[in-house]
C-alpha cells in the first residue's frame, strides 16, 4: 500500500510514506486519520511544513466512508465518482502547491 500511494504522497505532498496509511485510515473515518497523522508528528517522523500539509489535505480529502456511501446513495454512482475523483484531485493539488510554497519559505 505504501508503494503505491509513495509517489504522491512522498513527491508531490512532501510526507513520509508512513503518511499513506493515515490516508487510508483517514478514508473509513477521518478522526482515526487525524490521530494516524498526530502519532506521525508526536514521534518525529513529521516536522511543521508536514503537520500543516497533511491536516490541509486529510481535511479536503473525502470525509469518509459512510459519506461516500450516502452520495452515491442519494446521487448514484456516476455522479459519486465524479464528486470523489474531483475532491481528492483538487484535496492532493491543493497540498501540493501548499508544500511547495511552504518549502520555499526557509526555516518552515
């Protein structure tokens, strides 16, 4: 799972490939992915730049799993894939260009 995730998460967000579990977990309830991200943080393996990057993009990110399911329940499944494909697109391009704004600023 971490090599699969590793390109987007590692390249272009800037985390740790530890951070693509917190996603995940982060899919099915997004309370658990927060706590995935501040266990992360508390044990070093992520410094401000990454705390602020991965809480920007758990936060745009789809909320969760029951979301999901109610969207799709209420909107049908060619309009859930829509929403879903354009949240985590513009969630991962939004932290993108955060990291890399944040990494031109020294000393973030």
């Amino acid at each position: 799972m971490k090599k699969t995730f590793s390109p987007i998460v590692v390249s272009w967000l800037g985390l740790p490939k530890e951070a693509s579990a917190a996603f995940l977990i982060g899919f099915f309830r997004r309370d658990y992915g927060a706590a995935g991200f501040f266990e992360l943080a508390r044990s070093g393996h992520l410094n401000t730049r990454q705390v602020a990057v991965s809480m920007v993009v758990v936060t745009l990110f789809m909320p969760c799993l029951a979301h999901f399911l109610i969207t799709l329940k209420e909107r049908g499944v060619k309009a859930t894939l829509y929403i879903s494909v354009f949240v985590m697109t513009f969630a991962l391009a939004i932290g993108g260009l955060l990291n890399s704004a944040l990494a031109a600023i020294k000393n973030f």
